[in-house]
C-alpha cells in the first residue's frame, strides 16, 4: 500500500468501526454506571466521580453536590466512585474511612450497611438489564418486525437434520419444550448447543412427531470473521406465507423486549457452560475489536442495526457483571453475602487478595480476546 493511502485507510476505519463503536460503548456504559449512580444517591452516599472511560480526564464538570462528571481518555468502560472509594473497582480505603469525621464517614460507601452496598452494586447490572428490554421493546414497538417461520425449504444431504428425519415442508413448532416462533429462535438455540441431543416437536402433514438431533459444529461466516457453530443444515422457506411482518402492541412490545434480553443472558450461561465441558470452542468471546467490529458493520445496516447492537451489548454487560468475579460487580454481591452470613466484614488482606485473582483474570481475558479479535485480521 502506498504511503499516501495509509492516512485515508485509518480515516476510513475511523469513521466506519471506531464512531459506531464509541457510540454504542457510550449508551452501554452510561446507563450501566447511572444505575450505581442513583441508586448509590438514593441511598444517601456521597459520589465523588462519575467518568466514562478511564484515565486522563478530557473533559469535565463538578455539579453543584460535588460529583465530578468526566469524559477519560480509554473509552472502555467505567465507573462511578463513591466516597470512601480506593479506587474506580470500589475497594474500600480502609485508612482513609477511619480518619474520617462521624458526619463524613455516615456519607461513604464502605460505612453503609451491607444491604445498602448490595442493591448499590446490584443496581449496575440490572440498569444494563432494564436497557436491553427498552432498546428492545422500543424497537419492535417502534418499527415492527419481520418473522421468518421456521418452515423447512431443504435438508442438506448428510446433515445433521437430514440423519435426525427432518423432511422438507416440516414446521418446526419446540425445542427441547421452548416454543419456537421463528426461524431466528431455531438458530439461536442450535449455535450454541453443539453436540448436544435436542428434542423437536415439528408439523407435518397435520401431525405433530418428535425428532431427536444433534447440530454439528461448522464454520460459518460472521461479522468477525469465521466462527464455529452449532447447526442441523436445513434452510428456511421464505414465501408470502413464512415472512410475516408483525406490529406490536406496547404490551406484546415490552415481552418482546423481556423475552429477547432473558435470550440473550440464556445464551450467554449456555456458552459459557459449553466452553467448560468442551462442547464449544471460545472462538464466540469478543473483545474491544471484535464489538468494534460488529458495531461498525450493524452501523452499515442503519441507526436501528446499531441501536439493536447496543441492546445486545447491553444485555452482555449486565451478565458478565453478575459473574462472580472479583472486581466484577458480582464478585462484590459474593462478598457482601458472605459478610452478611458471617456477620462482620472480610478481612482487608482476604479482599486485597481476591481483588488481584480477579485482576489478574480479568487480564487475561482480555488478551485472550484480543488475541481472537486480531487473529482474522492478520491471517
């Protein structure tokens, strides 16, 4: 590549993967840290800094209640940092917290009884939760959308539905007992549960029978390059009478949006549970390039793809905040409970030492994405 061209190719890049990614990192991560924000407010702890991103403040304010709200230079998260806050992980300063007044102390974060500091942390995840379902709902509300029903237009030869009976024309109607609306809850189930044996109810010619098969792992074609997933090999019919366009109600609207969020997280265990007994490779893990990557083609699709995107970001970052992992939001609900049944607080060195391990895992899998994001790039 020319030398000239080089600027160009970066502008490029910029405009079409880092702005959508920005953009769609930002509504996730504000909403994640204002649910700590007012839930922490409500309960009448003092907030001292309310930031998106981390490191160097490049722009800011103080409001009238002293809470700094800043814009960081790393646009990879954040936090909001309550008094009595070590750090942006909300490790308690011990020192700190002793050497403060009655009054001073009454107003930080780690001198709050430990329900306080449990629906505080709680309220994080559940903020990015709640936003899935409005981005969601709103959409489906908003715009509608398309059904393709799951009716069989082939079966691949030597397939995994070809070897479980499935014939073209069926209409499949369970999953392992979950209703299956469309072509789309079919794919969703089948990607991540491959090797396992499914139960089918399907439709044909009047009558209802019950299939058993199990999706083979194949590489399919992904916004992030190529990824291995479950699948049967069947395709779907796609006619007048298996595209149906629905408008929603608000009602049907906000279950949609509960339903899809409730998917999302479900998916999420499923993988997660699959990658630990070795059914599924952890290729699917994302990092920063790899939601990059997918905000920047979903933006290619339009402003809805794109708000969709931070719907499913969403939901992403509301579970994996509920693992528990310390430094995770989670990993500090494992430890309030803990402190609940004993009665008093962990040790100091105990939560020291807990908030590496998490440090440290955390680290590493942030490499290890990196590593899966990068490695379709240089290939």
């Amino acid at each position: 590549m020319p030398l000239s061209e080089i600027p160009v190719m970066i502008g490029v890049g910029f405009s079409a993967y880092v702005i959508p990614f920005l953009f769609v990192l930002t509504i996730v991560v504000f909403f994640h840290e204002l649910g700590h924000f007012l839930v922490g407010s409500w309960c009448g702890v003092k907030v001292e800094a309310f930031s998106i991103g981390f490191g160097p403040e490049i722009v800011g304010w103080t409001d009238r209640s002293g809470t700094r709200w800043r814009i960081a230079l790393l646009p990879l998260g954040g936090y909001v940092r309550f008094l009595g806050d070590l750090n942006a992980a909300s490790a308690p300063d011990v020192e700190t917290v002793a050497a403060m007044s009655a009054s001073e102390r009454a107003l930080s974060f780690p001198a709050q009884p430990v329900w306080k500091r449990f629906l505080i942390v709680l309220a994080g995840p559940v903020a990015s939760l709640l936003l899935a379902v409005v981005i969601f709902a709103g959409s489906a509300f908003l715009s509608g959308r398309y059904i393709l029903l799951p009716k069989i237009a082939s079966v691949a030869p030597g397939s995994a539905a070809e070897e479980a009976g499935f014939q073209t024309g069926d209409l499949l109607l369970l999953v392992d007992g979950e209703t299956i609306e469309s072509f789309t809850d079919l794919q969703r189930i089948v990607s991540i549960r491959p090797g396992e044996t499914l139960t089918v109810m399907i439709e044909r010619a009047g009558s209802n029978l019950e299939l058993k098969a199990v999706p083979r792992l194949q590489e399919r074609d992904s916004f992030v390059g190529k990824k291995r997933v479950g699948v049967l090999g069947i395709s779907a019919t796609r006619d007048e009478t298996t595209l149906i366009f629905k408008e929603e109600t608000l009602a049907g609207a906000i279950q949609f949006g509960v339903v899809e969020t409730v998917n999302v997280v479900s998916g999420s265990l499923t993988y997660l549970k699959n990658i630990v007994v070795g059914r599924a490779p952890p290729d699917q893990l994302s990092g920063p390039v790899g939601i990059a990557q997918m905000s920047g083609e979903a933006a290619k699709l339009g402003f809805m793809a794109l708000i969709g995107m931070a719907g499913l970001i969403s939901a992403s970052i509301g579970f994996l905040n509920l693992l528990p992992i310390p430094l995770l939001d989670g990993g500090h609900l494992v430890l309030y409970v803990i402190e609940a049944l004993r009665g008093r607080p962990l040790g100091a060195n105990t939560v020291e030492t807990a908030f590496r391990i998490g440090l440290a895992f955390i680290v590493a899998l942030t490499l290890f994405t990196l590593f899966l994001d990068l490695g379709p790039l240089v290939h």
